[in-house]
C-alpha cells in the first residue's frame, strides 16, 4: 500500500505542475480503465506468486503519460483505481468474515484465482506487460 501512495503521489505531483488546462478528458475510456487497472493491481499483484512488478518504472512511465494530457484524464484515472481498491478491499472483507470451513476456503481460492487472472492479463498486455512480469 505505501508503494501505491508514493506512486500516487508522484502521478499526484506531475498533476499539480501540470497548467490548469480547462480541456476535457481526451483518454479513452479503455485507456483509463488500462491505467487504472494497471495501478490498482500494481498492489495486488505483488501478492500473487509469480508475477513482479516493476513499480518505480510504471510510476515514472504513468506520470509521464499523465502529465501530457489535462487533468480530468489524472482524475478520472485515479477515481477508478481508487474504486477498484475499494472493490478488491471490500470483497476481501467478505471473505474473511465467512466461518472457517470448506465454504471459506473455496471463497479464498476463488478470491485469489481472480487477483490472479487479473495479474496475468497485465503480464500479457502489449503496454502493461512492460512492468508486470512473470517470474
């Protein structure tokens, strides 16, 4: 978590140095879902066996990308991967609050199944397979 915040915080720091530019968001809507995904599970992902991340290089390229645009890109970016936090950290909740049992267990693998398709998709993207990497 405090690596996402140090990443935030320097996609947040490119944003402030950006001019209030007054323009609309001119990233595609399956471009912010891209940078908000490969942000959300640049956490994730360092918990799944077998995928590395390589953070500081994401962070540097994200900012980068970011700071071309105007700022509803950032905030629309940003917006959704908090979402996507708040998702991932909710159904986490869920399934730590089931009993001990096999109905916890099956709800754990699943649970991780699907961090783990997540992580692979990125290791598999044409841009994000530059920083999530198979071991």
């Amino acid at each position: 978590m405090k690596t996402v915040l140090i990443g935030s915080t320097a996609i947040l720091a490119a944003a402030i140095a950006l001019p209030a530019q007054g323009q609309d968001s001119v990233l595609s809507d399956s471009r912010v879902e891209l940078y908000a995904e490969m942000l959300a599970m640049s956490t994730a992902c360092r918990e799944v066996s077998g995928i590395s991340i390589r953070e500081d290089d994401l962070f540097s390229w994200m900012t980068a990308e970011l700071a071309q645009g105007p700022e509803a890109d950032l905030d629309r970016v940003l917006a959704l991967r908090d979402s996507k936090l708040d998702d991932m950290q909710a159904r986490t909740a869920q399934v730590n609050a089931i009993p001990r049992g096999n109905r916890r267990a099956d709800a754990v693998n699943d649970h991780y199944a699907q961090a783990l398709s997540r992580c692979l998709r990125m290791s598999e993207h044409s841009v994000a397979g530059e920083y999530f990497r198979r071991r």
